[in-house]
C-alpha cells in the first residue's frame, strides 16, 4: 500500500479528521512537483555536477498559501538565481482553487449573501474569506451581465411577456425599484429570458426603451406580446412592432374587477368573467362577455364598461388553441418573478445597480440554460400553425 492508504486507514482507525491526511499529501505532491519543474527547467538534478557551469542555478524558495476544499495548503515555490523560471503548477496570483471560486459563485447564484457565505466558507473548510474578498469573487459574473446584455437574440418569437417585479436596491437610501424583465418563447417552445433593466418606477416609456433594445439585437417579428394592464403599453409596443398583437393579462383584470365590486358579488361576476377567457373560441367568448354585460352592467357601469372596451381582453384567441392557456395571462413570467422575490428575501437589499445585475444574470442563465432546449406546452401541437402566422405578417 502506498503512503496515502495508510495514512487513511490509519486515520480513519484512530476517528481522525481524513480531509487532514488529503490536505497533507496534496500539499506535499505539489511541493514535489514544483522542485521537478524547476529540475526539467535547468536540465540537471540537485547537486548534479553538470550544473556548476550551466549559467543559471536554484537559488532557494519563497513561501505561498493556496486554499483548496480539503484545507489551506503551504506551497514552497521553487527559485532559479536568474529569475526566468516561471512555474506552471499553480496559476501566478490565484491563492484558491477553482473548486472553491465555483462553490461560491454557486453560493451566491442561489441567493446566500456574502456574509454568508464568508461564514460557511470558514466553518467547512477553514479558511477565513472576508466579506469582500466573497464580493471580489463574484465580480467574475459581471463579464457574464455585459455579454448577457449584447447577445444576438432569435429573428422570430411566437409571444414576449413582459413583467416588472420590484426589489430592495440602495442608492443612497434604499427603495424597491421596477426591474423590467422580457421572457420569450420561440416557435419551437423554447422559453428564454431575453433581457431586463431597471428603473425606479414602471412606466410604458421603460418599456418602449426595453422592446427596442430587442429589435436592435436581431428580434425581428413578434406575434403577441402579453403584459398587464399598464396605459400606454399597447402604443408602445406598436412604435417598435406595428404588427404585432398585444395581450392583456385576464387575471390582472379579474383583479381589477374584484377590487372594485362588492364582495357579495365578487364570486359571482368572477365566474361569469372567467367564462370569457376559458371559452371554447372568440364566438364562445363574445357571447359570454354579452351575458355578463346584461348581467352586471346595471349595478357596475363603469368596470363593465371598462371591460368592454379593453380590446386586448380576447387576442389570445386569434391564436392555436393548445398555446391560449399560456398566453391568456402573464402567470408564466410572474411565477418565475416570485422564484427570483425569494430568492431575494435572504439578501434584503442590494449595496448597488451592479450587485443587483450580477445575481438577476445569474438567474436568468440558469433559467435558459433548464428551458432553452424545453418545448412548452402546446407549442409543438401548434408549430405548423404558428409558421403560418408568421409567414402571413412578414407578407
């Protein structure tokens, strides 16, 4: 048996710390391979006589730290008199391996704040990372936010939702700010985030400003975007795609009818505006919206009028019927608005914009990266349709 098996089973016998005997043999492998650079740079062994007139010499050792997952190791880097010899073992400058960069990159992709992880970082392996030296390690996925941003996107997307949720952010003092994020899916059902910014508050000229940015990285024709009610959107959305169709939430105006009847009717007028968007067709629809016109106009003028003229309540229907129970409403992207609010509930708030893009990037590329290759629901049934529809507004 070799040194390293004993050792082990040595420890393991005495109930000692095994990650010790890993950490003690690492460090002296390393040590060891690090002298054998240096011997195959000179070209002679220690002591050897061919190497009193070889020109260049070792010329002793200087001390180095390098932290690994079994423990912080203590390397001796190996030194020629002329100064050429650069070793190739340990990268210049890193003190810690990639295992333990990625477990905390990994850490904070998931919500843990820096605190935390400096925290957790010292009571499993050891070693005591600061909470700025966590920070520093997760500026590397700020490369990641600027080639998130400038990516080349797909020339034609079925449906864009578009969604603002609103999260802790300090400049100065600290406020909940409007982060506005597009969430896309093609005609083969894959679903992507597409991109997101963030302002202080929601406003149709935000928007505007985000779906532009999209046509210019290559997004060409749209068939529906779908939002919530928000004024202005419809108008916007046409400046940028005049030919796309616009999609107003159902749930968020069943929201709205709710909070504006009494709530001895609000079951019932709710039954009666479901019946609307979970029609069999347009037709099926409009004769539901009729009855609950007649039904309800009476004691509620106003929202039945507001209802009435909001053309954007039954443009799903223009569309397959196996995609209308995902396009009827924003519950897609608001569900994954909810996955990234819990997410932030563990960090409470963000120092600045730039912490904030980092862990949104994060979010949105394990996203991609778990439905990129996903067809959603009913997208497959309608693709031949959904061609069509395309080809018919590129005419």
């Amino acid at each position: 048996m070799n040194h390293l098996t004993t050792d082990l089973i040595e420890a393991l016998a005495q109930k000692q710390d095994i990650e010790e005997v890993f950490r003690h043999h690492l460090e002296t492998a390393i040590n060891q391979l690090l002298k054998h650079e240096l011997t195959v740079f000179l070209d002679y062994e220690p002591y050897d006589r061919e190497g009193f007139h070889s020109g260049n010499s070792r010329n002793g050792y200087y001390d180095r730290t390098f932290k690994t997952e079994y423990g912080e190791l203590h390397l001796r880097i190996p030194r020629d008199r002329n100064g050429q010899f650069q070793q190739q073992t340990i990268a210049p400058y890193k003190r810690s391996n990639d295992t333990l960069e990625q477990f905390v990159i990994h850490l904070y992709e998931k919500g843990i704040t820096t605190n935390e992880i400096a925290h957790l970082i010292e009571r499993m392996y050891g070693h005591h990372y600061s909470k700025q030296t966590v920070s520093n390690l997760t500026q590397l996925v700020s490369e990641d936010v600027q080639d998130y941003h400038e990516r080349k996107l797909e020339e034609r997307y079925v449906c864009i939702y578009l969604d603002a949720t609103h999260i802790p952010i300090r400049r100065q003092t600290v406020e909940k700010e409007a982060v506005y994020i597009a969430i896309g899916i093609t005609e083969e059902g894959n679903k992507e985030v597409l991109d997101f910014t963030i302002a202080p508050t929601e406003s149709s000229h935000v928007w505007e400003e985000l779906i532009q940015s999209l046509h210019e990285r290559g997004v060409e024709n749209v068939l529906l975007f779908i939002s919530d009610g928000l004024p202005g959107m419809t108008d916007s959305i046409h400046r940028v795609y005049p030919k796309a169709k616009h999609q107003v939430c159902c749930v968020h105006v069943a929201r709205n009818i709710s909070s504006k009847v009494r709530v001895k009717d609000r079951a019932a007028i709710l039954d009666d505006f479901k019946a609307v968007y979970q029609a069999k067709d347009r037709e099926e629809a409009l004769e539901a919206l009729e009855r609950m016109q007649s039904k309800w106009e009476k004691s509620y003028p106003r929202v039945i009028e507001s209802v009435m003229n909001n053309e954007q309540i039954l443009t799903f229907y223009d569309f397959p019927a196996s995609i209308r129970r995902s396009i009827y409403s924003t519950n897609l992207i608001e569900a994954f608005n909810k996955e990234i609010k819990r997410y932030v509930k563990r960090k409470e708030q963000f120092p600045n914009e730039e912490s904030l893009e980092r862990f949104l990037v994060t979010r949105f590329l394990d996203y991609n990266h778990k439905f990129g290759m996903r067809c959603h629901r009913g997208f497959e049934k309608a693709k031949s349709e959904l061609i069509q529809m395309f080809e018919a507004l590129e005419d």
